[in-house]
C-alpha cells in the first residue's frame, strides 16, 4: 500500500540535491511583478549581485541558507566559492557538513581531500558517507563500500542518503543492491522512491514502470519525487511522461515537471510558468506555498532560460526571502555559463 512520505523522513539533506525543493518558512513578497517591469533589464549585470547572495548566504547562520548555498556553489561550478565550502566541512551542522562533503566530491575539488579525511571518522553516519562519496569522486573508489555498507543500515535516513549517493556515484555495479534495497520491506517509503531516483539516474531503463507508479500517486509530494527521478532517467519515454505532467492538478508538480524538461533542453513547460505570473495563481496562497512557489520558479527559469522568463530573474534576486533570492542566483549563473 502506497504512503503519503512521512514529516519524519529525511527531507532536509535529500531534497538539498532534488533541485532545493524543501518546505523554507518566512515572509515572502507575491508574485504580481509583470513582464514590462524587466523588459530592459540587462541580465548580465545581475551576475555580481547573484554572486554575492550566494557569498553570503555560505556565512548566514541559519544553517539550512548555508546548505541552500553550498547546493548553488556545487550545481553551478562556482570553484571560486569553494574554499569557503571547504571551511563548512568543519561546520557544527550535520547538514551543512554533508553539503559541503558532496560539494567537494561533485566539483572533484582535491584541494579539500585533507579535510575529507577528518570527515571519514565524523560522529554523524550521514556525515561519514558523504566523506566517502566524495573520496570516491576524487578516486578513491574503495570508499565506495562505506556507502554500500550503508545502504542496508538499520536507519533509514542513512539508507537514503546512502542509495541517493550510490546513484549520484555513477557506480554502475551498485545497480542490484539499489534494486534491492528498494524492494526491501524493511525500507520505508522514502528509500524506497530514493532508490528509485537513484536507479534512474545510473539510466537502467527498468525503472520506468516504478517511476510511473509514482507519477499516477494521490500525493503530491510523491508525484514530485517520481518527476524529478523521471528528469535523472532521460529517456524519450521518460520526457514523454513529464510532458504529460505538465497538467498535474498541483501547481508545484507542473512547475517541476517544467523544469525538469528544461534538463531536456526543451522549453516546452514554459507557458506553465508564465501563467503563474499572468494568472497570478499565487493569489490566496499562504506565505509559505508562496515562497516554495518563488523557489520553484526560479529553479525552472534557470534550466527553461528562455528570454520571457529570463527577464523575471533581476526581480526575484531582490525577493524577501533569502530561499527564492539564492534560487534565482542559481538561475542566473546557470543562464549565463
């Protein structure tokens, strides 16, 4: 029997690398700036200004604005950024030290090799297994087996974490304990669509029909996961399926399904994000749903990058909430590689 994902679930350091879409609170300004607002802005000078939300938002002491710009650093190639990534290893957060870990091996950083070494006898498991990731990218690749290891822990969050870096890994010889860890009735839910992801992503095409169960599920939340998975499979059935979700009932599952073509290079989910503007279909929401909104859009605009949606980017950099401006950094970073 399917389960709505639980409160419990490790949400925080998963959806760090599921395209930063966690549920942030603060205030938030609506969505009511119209196109002819930006029409003259040129996009180029938001670059400095993009460049130092994320500078300082990697000194915030909120620890999760800290992990939201170590994602930014490690996603757009920002290596000039990284030795203050670097620093964060030593961060009192478990949270921001396993961003700062996979930051170092997804950049391939070896000048944070040393570092990684301290992390390898961290007190948090989490923590450890992102140590060993990185090594792993920096080519140690026995470290590998810390991860294996781990994806049969008895805590599911490290079983999680272990199967999402085990697909991030690109370890193709992981692919049967992924299935098996995902078909385990002793993982739950969460691992089990981790799993999923984790298997699409090394592109073992079987995984389409579980995808799909996930798109067709009554929960939203589930639905997302099942698109962003669909987004690493990057098949022309897969891009097939996420068109399709371009007309869930829930608007946050359309604005990721439009983003997740944009990976495809296709701009077809544009209009799903500009009728967000043109319908104002923020309206009536509350702060919260809007600001996940703000955040959705901007990730959707930086892989889109289609000049009517470009222009809204100089806009959200000035946003009230720190979440939506370090999203609309990345954006603008990734509309001007």
């Amino acid at each position: 029997m399917e389960h709505k994902l639980k409160n419990n679930a490790p949400a925080l350091i998963l959806l760090l690398v599921t395209c930063l879409i966690v549920f942030v609170f603060g205030c938030d300004e609506s969505l009511q700036t119209t196109p002819g607002d930006l029409n003259t802005t040129n996009l180029s000078a938001s670059w400095s200004k993009a460049l130092r939300i994320i500078q300082d938002a990697l000194m915030d002491n909120d620890p999760l604005v800290r992990v939201h710009a170590i994602e930014v650093v490690a996603s757009t190639r920002q290596l000039k950024l990284m030795p203050q990534v670097q620093r964060l290893v030593q961060d009192n957060y478990v949270p921001v030290r396993f961003a700062a870990a996979l930051a170092v091996g997804d950049l391939e950083y070896s000048p944070a090799k040393r570092s990684l070494n301290k992390l390898l006898e961290d007190k948090d498991t989490n923590v450890i297994i992102a140590a060993a990731y990185a090594m792993g990218k920096l080519g140690s690749t026995e470290h590998l087996q810390i991860l294996r290891k781990a994806a049969t822990d008895s805590d599911q969050m490290v079983r999680a974490n272990a199967v999402l870096l085990l697909g991030k890994s690109g370890d193709q010889s992981s692919l049967q304990l992924l299935w098996n860890t995902m078909q385990d009735k002793y993982s739950d839910d969460k691992v089990a669509y981790q799993s999923a992801e984790a298997i699409a992503r090394l592109g073992d095409k079987r995984i389409f029909s579980k995808l799909w169960t996930m798109l067709i599920s009554a929960y939203h939340d589930v639905r997302t996961m099942g698109v962003i998975a669909m987004g690493q499979l990057k098949t022309s059935e897969a891009k097939n399926a996420l068109i399709r979700m371009l007309d869930d009932d829930v608007l946050e599952v359309r604005l990721v399904a439009a983003e997740q073509l944009g990976h495809f290079r296709d701009p077809i989910g544009e209009p799903k994000v500009l009728e967000v503007f043109e319908k104002n279909l923020t309206n009536g929401l509350d702060l919260q749903a809007v600001e996940r909104t703000n955040v959705l859009i901007a990730l959707a605009i930086g892989q889109i990058r289609t000049p009517a949606l470009k222009k809204f980017l100089p806009k959200m950099l000035q946003n009230e909430s720190i979440f939506v401006r370090i999203a609309a950094a990345k954006a603008v970073f990734q509309c001007l590689k």
